[in-house]
C-alpha cells in the first residue's frame, strides 16, 4: 500500500474523538463471544469465596444456576463448568459418575432451560486424589490407561446435556479417544473444543487452589507444553485437529499471543483462548492496590487476546465485561 507522508498524512484525525475512535475501531469484543468458567461443588445455597480469585466463588448447584440466569441476561455466551466432588480416588472415578457434581449441575442447568452453551472441562485432576490429570503407573501419568477414562467423562458429560466437551488432561490421543467414545455412545453431534496448546504455566496458581486440583508430587511437566516451544503448539493443534476437534484453545492466553496468532495464520477453526486464574489474580490484585485499574486492565487485555486472532475467550471478568461492552 501507498501511504503518503507527513504532513498530508496524520493518524491522529481519526483518533480525535470518541466517535471517530469508535468508528475506526479494527477490533469489537461482544459478551456472547465470552465463556466464564464456574466452579460447582456440593451443597445448597452456598457461595463460597476463593481467596486467590476475589469475586469470584465456590457455588453449589442451586447458586450456579442462578448465576448462569445473570449471565445469560447480560448476553454471556457460555459458562465453562469446573467440579468439587464429595471424594477423591486414584482413577478420579468422579469424573464420569451419573451423579457426579458437574453433571448434576449441567442436568440442572438443562432443567432451568438455560440458553447459555454448556462447556464441560474434561479431565481427572479434580477427581484424583494425587491430583494429576491422568491415572498413575510407577509414579509416572501413564498415557493410554487414562484415555479410556477420558472418553467415558466425556460421554457421561455428554449425556447430562454439556453442548461441548473440553478435554485439558494434555494426554496424547485424547482428542481422538473422545470423539470414537462419543460417536459410539450416540453423541455424534457433541462438539470437542480442545485444550490444545497447554502449557505447564505458573499463572494456573489460583485455579488448583479453587478446584483443589494441584499435583500432591510432582508438576506437569511431563504432559503440559513447555513454555519456551511455539512450533510444538502448532503440531499439537494439527494433532488435534486430525483427531476431530472442532474448536481450538490456548492457554494461558496473555504471555501466548503469539502462539495464537501463530495458529490464527495457520488454521481455519474457531479459536479460543483463555485468560486463566493468575491472568486474572494479577489484574485483581494490582486493582485492591490502586496500582492497576481494574476495568480499563481487563478490558484492555480481553481486547489483545481477540486482537491476536480468538474467536472466543474464556474469562473470569466475563460477568462485568458486559457490562462495559454492551
Ligand atoms: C485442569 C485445568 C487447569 C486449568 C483448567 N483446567 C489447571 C491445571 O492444568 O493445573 C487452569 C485454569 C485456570 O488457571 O484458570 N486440567
Ligand atoms: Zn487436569
């Protein structure tokens, strides 16, 4: 393109006033492109703080299901649902019990007639009582024994009415393990949103407190991407993407916008990112402090993250984002 230069060109003109900004505006973030995530644990009207995410809490399924009425009424596309169980054992059995939390929640939700879209996270760490995302062999997360397990969560998930299921174990195959469970147990039409570039990231701190998920020994390692690797982020979509995902994720989604914009170049799906626990911890604490401005920080970084190339973001500001977007 033929710019011509100063002083017939001047790029202030149109940032000049709020209309004019308004209207040249390149990037617009709308509350139905956003998921919040919720975390459900038993009980009846309880709202429990989490102190390392202040606002958000612990609801039981009664107050989770009031929540998604709010959320839906502020035109919130969807809610991302994460569990407590009762008990904990080495296979996470929770996971794909009829009666387990989260599928108690989403067959409430079905119940209520809530038009949000219902993403079930599909993993083991909040059901085992080691706290890895997949069964243990020798001390080690053994890959293809925990595949089968993954695939029945998810059909069980299916089957209490989540309209996508969102595998995070970072387990090789999981992708196509779900999809063959799913078309077998008679849910062809159930949409995968694949955790796909998963990194072994501090800023998942706060979440493990809230989902009391974190590793009893160990990290993850051993399954989650390594930081420093972008290229493996992108064999790890196609990876998936042959497996039968139908939308792919980042995670965390500020310190990888590259990546996402790396896999926005290259893949014609939908894309999702997500803004994770100390994404949003830092910006919570910086504005209690008065160091940061709350809103203007969480509007500013939901705007890169869909600047970078997602279709749909995945964030705990999703309830007051729209009100500042709508
Ligand atoms: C579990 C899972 C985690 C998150 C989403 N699913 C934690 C982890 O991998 O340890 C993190 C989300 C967040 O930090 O907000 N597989
Ligand atoms: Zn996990």
């Amino acid at each position: 393109m033929h710019e011509p230069e100063f002083p017939t060109l001047r790029l202030r003109r149109l940032r000049r006033t709020t209309a004019l900004r308004s209207l040249a505006r390149e990037t617009r973030l709308s509350p139905a492109a956003l998921l919040c995530p919720l975390f459900v644990r038993p009980g009846e009207g309880i709202r429990e703080p989490i102190v390392s995410m202040p606002g958000q809490f612990r609801l039981s399924v009664d107050e989770l299901v009031a929540e998604c009425g709010d959320l839906a009424a502020r035109g919130i596309g969807g809610v991302v649902l994460f569990g407590l169980p009762e008990s904990k054992d080495a296979e996470g059995s929770g996971a794909w019990a009829a009666e387990g939390i989260v599928q108690r929640a989403i067959r409430a939700l079905r119940r209520a007639g809530s038009p949000l879209v219902v993403v079930a996270d599909v993993c083991l760490c909040e059901y085992t009582d080691h706290g890895h995302c997949g069964v243990l062999e020798d001390g080690e997360v053994a890959n293809d024994p925990t595949l089968d397990l993954l695939g029945r969560a998810a059909v069980s998930l299916a089957a209490a009415g989540a309209d996508i299921v969102a595998p995070s174990a970072m387990m090789d195959g999981q992708v196509a393990a779900i999809r063959r469970a799913l078309d077998e147990g008679g849910r062809p039409d159930t949409p995968i949103m694949a955790y796909a570039a998963k990194y072994a990231s501090s800023f998942f701190g706060p979440f493990r407190e809230a989902a009391d998920s974190a590793p009893r020994s160990g990290d993850r390692r051993g399954y989650q991407m390594d930081p420093p690797n972008a290229r493996e982020a992108l064999r790890e979509m196609a990876a998936d993407l042959a497996e039968g995902a139908d939308v792919l994720m980042v995670k965390p989604a500020l310190p990888y916008l590259d990546v996402l914009r790396r896999a926005r170049e290259r893949f014609d799906v939908p894309l999702a990112a997500y803004q994770v626990s100390g994404e949003y911890a830092m910006i919570a604490a910086a504005g209690e402090r008065g160091w940061i401005d709350r809103q203007a920080a969480a509007r500013e970084s939901l705007t890169a993250i869909a600047r970078a190339g997602a279709d749909v973001v995945i964030t705990y500001f999703a309830k007051e984002a729209a009100e500042w977007l709508s």
